[in-house]
C-alpha cells in the first residue's frame, strides 16, 4: 500500500493483516487487524508514531521510501504488535531517536535490545514541536500496559490513542464507515484487554475529555473522523452500573446440566430479564467476554469430573477472574453423581470479583421437580436482586 493522507502532511504508513486468526497465542481475530502507524512531517522535523508487527515490517519499509528522513520515532506502547518493526527502522535511519514513556524505555531495551543512547523519555503533559506541529504526550497508563501513552497533535485536532478506542477489524477504511461492526469489534477489544483495567480507564476517559477532537487514530482498526459514538460507548462499558443482563456460560457431558440450563433461561426469560448462554465447548471465547462487559449476573453452569467442576467451566471461572467484570451476583448450577466439591472449587477460582455468591442449585443425577423448583427460586432471587440494583437497560 502506499501511505494514506489524513490531513496535510499527516499520514496512515500501516499495515492490514487480513489474515491473522489468533492474537497472544489466545485471543481470537475473526475479522483480522491492523497495525497502524502514523508518519507527520513539521517543517523542521518528521515524526513516525509507532511502527508494525515484525511480520508486517516490509509493508511499513515500503511505504517510508517515499520519506527522505526521520528524526523521531515514538513508541506509545512496547509490545510487538506496535513496536516490532523499530530495529529495522533505526536501521535505515541512523539518526533517528525513539521517544516514549519512562516506563516505556526498559521494556523497549529488554523486548528489542534497542540501544539505550537511542532513546529519549518524555514526561506526561510535555510538548515537542516539529514546525507548525505541536505534539503533546499524555500518558494513559493500563491501557493496556503500565506504559502505555497517547500523543494529541494540537493544531489538527488528531489523537493518536494507542490501543485506547482500537479494534481488531481487517478493512481498506481509512475511517469509519460501519459504526455498528466497529462498535462491535472495539467493544471485543475493550473486553479482552483492558475490562480488568476498568477503574483506570474511567480516569484516562476524564483526563482526555478536554481535548477538542477532530479524529481519533488508534492502534488498530479504522480512523474516528465523528469520534463522538467511541466515546460514548467507552463511557457505557467502564460506566458502574451493569445491565439487566443475566449470562450463562455452562457445558454439559449427559445433558444434566444442559436441561437445567435451558429451563433457568426459561424462568429468567418471564420475568423480563434478558439471558445469554454459552455452551462452552463450542464458544469463540471473545463472546462471552463481549457479554461480560454488560453483564450483572452469571451463573456457571457444569456436570462434576471427578468431584470438581468441568475443565471448561474452570477455563470460564478463570477468564471471569481476570477480567474482573462488573458483575454484581455469580452463582453455580450443576450435576453430580455421587459427591462434588465444585462450590468451593469455583469460589476459589474468582476471588478477584466482587459480587455476591448466591446459594447453588446441584442437582443429584438428572434433574428432578424438586431441582427446577429450586431453579424458579433461584430466578426468583436473581430477578428481586436485579431490581434492588436498579439496573440499566
């Protein structure tokens, strides 16, 4: 591709990656991605905002040959997916210097080996000019990283955000087109990376707010030229209040579980309340974390494997653990042959939320009158405590 002009002087130098399907070895990519990096030329200095994945190096070279030079090279964020391709930038220009964060500058030696006579740290709030354009860096720590910082290039009104407002969204679209879809795949992202981060995001939201914005150029995915909705939907998901929304990740080996799943959903359903299910076994991962993000209860549905709960319903407790949702009320129900201990199993496994445990229902062998009656409490429950929350809809 050739380099794409935002604004005068202001360029997209990226790379689409069409077709990656799994990103940390872990996180699904149904649609692809891209690494976005931003080339701006001063009058008296050119600038390169982060690089590409090692993998998509030649596609960044390529484009910078229509660049003569380059004095500084700012990295917003050390892993590879934005800084992988710097070794090879430096090589081709030998006096060029890399700005970042403090934090910044160790990972970026120990990640890349980088020279630290290359490096320049900058501080949060400090400018620097390239003639007639004035950049300023704002550090937004945990987004995802400890390191991570936006640059906000004044005269033009353009955030360059980092991972901050990103999606993982394979696309010719300079800017966005379909809100919806990127909604959709930002809101994937938020869940996968930075929910755990939600307390400090709000912060970073306040900090960012004063700034007039004209465009929001992220890391990854297409360009905000009406930034306005990202916004707004950022400010619902880190926002404290959950929806009316009940999800129900289970897995079920002799249909046990499974039938005690469906009349949950059933009794949930009549009293208004919308539920999720998930059949573990069969998910794309990234789902379920999308319907966390709103979610204010979730009951954990698993038959017992050798007294403790299915392995796929700990990959589940252990994925609610680390996200640390806002969810308000967990609870477990489930089978068991003849004994099981997967309460205490699975409370130990998300001591990271703060939610109520409501009392399980385990039913011995297949379900019988007096477990579904014990599933129409347990909605009932679910149902009186929804409305104590006074949830959002």
């Amino acid at each position: 591709m050739k380099p794409r002009e935002i604004k005068k002087n202001v360029f997209w130098v990226g790379a689409i990656d069409w077709d990656r399907r799994l990103f940390d070895s872990l996180i699904p990519l149904p649609d692809g991605t891209s690494y976005n990096a931003y080339l701006i030329k001063g009058k008296e200095k050119v600038a390169l905002i982060d690089s590409v994945d090692p993998t998509m190096t030649e596609a960044l070279l390529s484009q910078l040959e229509s660049f003569d030079r380059l004095d500084w090279l700012i990295s917003l964020h050390a892993e590879q997916d934005h800084s992988g391709a710097i070794p090879e930038v430096l090589k081709k220009y030998e006096m060029a210097k890399v700005i970042t964060s403090s934090q910044a500058k160790g990972m970026l030696i120990d990640l890349l080996h980088l020279p630290e006579e290359r490096i320049i740290e900058v501080k949060d709030g400090e400018r620097i000019s390239l003639g007639e354009k004035t950049l300023r860096f704002l550090y937004t720590p945990w987004v995802h990283w400890p390191e991570t910082m936006c640059v906000y290039l004044e005269e033009e009104k353009i955030l360059f955000s980092c991972d901050f407002f990103g999606s993982h969204l394979a696309t010719t679209d300079l800017y966005v087109t379909d809100e919806g879809r990127v909604v959709e795949a930002a809101k994937r992202y938020y869940a996968e990376i930075m929910m755990p981060f939600r307390k400090i995001i709000q912060k970073n939201l306040e900090k960012l707010a004063p700034l007039p914005l004209e465009i929001i150029a992220p890391s990854h995915g297409p360009l905000y030229n009406k930034p306005e909705f990202i916004i707004r939907a950022y400010r619902d998901w880190v926002d404290d209040k959950p929806k009316n929304l009940v999800i129900i990740p289970y897995v079920s080996m002799h249909g046990s579980t499974a039938r005690m799943v469906s009349y949950l959903v059933g009794a949930l359903g009549e009293k208004g309340i919308e539920v999720r299910q998930f059949n573990l076994p069969e998910i794309d991962i990234g789902k379920l974390a999308i319907s966390l993000v709103d979610a204010a209860t979730v009951v954990l549905g698993t038959p017992t494997v050798h007294v403790g709960a299915h392995p796929a319903a700990i990959l589940a407790a252990s994925l609610l653990n680390i996200l640390r949702p806002k969810v308000k009320l967990v609870t477990l129900i489930g089978s068991y042959g003849w004994s099981t201990k997967m309460v205490e199993q699975i409370t130990g496994l998300i001591n990271n939320i703060k939610a109520e445990i409501l009392p399980p229902v385990l039913a011995k062998g297949t379900p019988r009158e007096a477990d579904f009656k014990a599933l129409d409490d347990l909605a009932n429950l679910i149902a009186q405590k929804h409305e104590q929350l006074n949830l959002k809809e």
